[in-house]
C-alpha cells in the first residue's frame, strides 16, 4: 500500500535562523540579511559579552528593521562542589595544568 505524506511547515517561510556574531562586521551582516544574533561567551570575560551587546546594538541602530533578537550561548557546569566545578571549567577552556614527566 502506497502512502503519501504531506508535511507543513511550522513556520513561514522557514524558520528563523540565527547567526554567530561578536565582531562589528559579522552583526552587521546578520543585520543585513535579517537574521537573528547569537553569541558565545564560554570562558571569555564578562567584557567580551559587553562588547558584543555594543556591536548588536551599533548594527541594529545600522539596520532598524533586523530582528530584535540576541541570544547567549553559555556553559553550565554541575559538579559535586564548587572546587570540582572549577577545574572542570578550567579543563574546558584550556587551563589544564601539565605536569613535567621528566
């Protein structure tokens, strides 16, 4: 037996898409093409992030009609305590501390 199915789109056109930004340009392109912003700040200071508001922000003042969204991506760390919590961090961004064998 044969079987067709149609499937609809939940959103239209498509849905939104999203864009990788922290510099001036690349929020200005995301801007542009009116899409929605998005931005890391894993293991980077608080400052990054700031900077990375003021460039939205600038972009959006360049291109008013883009979309007033602006997400943040971030890691969360779970652990027994707060110390293991930390090293784990520092595991994820590079901080290991390496032993000389020698």
């Amino acid at each position: 037996q044969r079987v067709t199915a149609a499937l609809q789109a939940a959103a239209h056109p498509h849905p939104p898409l999203w864009l990788a930004a922290h510099t001036k340009e690349s929020f200005e392109i995301g801007a542009r093409y009116g899409l929605r912003a998005f931005t890391t700040n894993s293991g980077r200071p608080v400052s990054n992030l700031k900077e990375a508001w003021d460039n939205y922000v600038a972009a959006r003042a360049k291109y008013p009609n883009a979309p007033e969204d602006f997400g943040v991506q971030t890691q969360i760390i779970v652990a027994e305590t707060d110390e293991e919590a930390s090293e784990a961090e520092d595991l994820s961004i590079g901080e290991e501390e390496y032993e000389d064998d020698d």
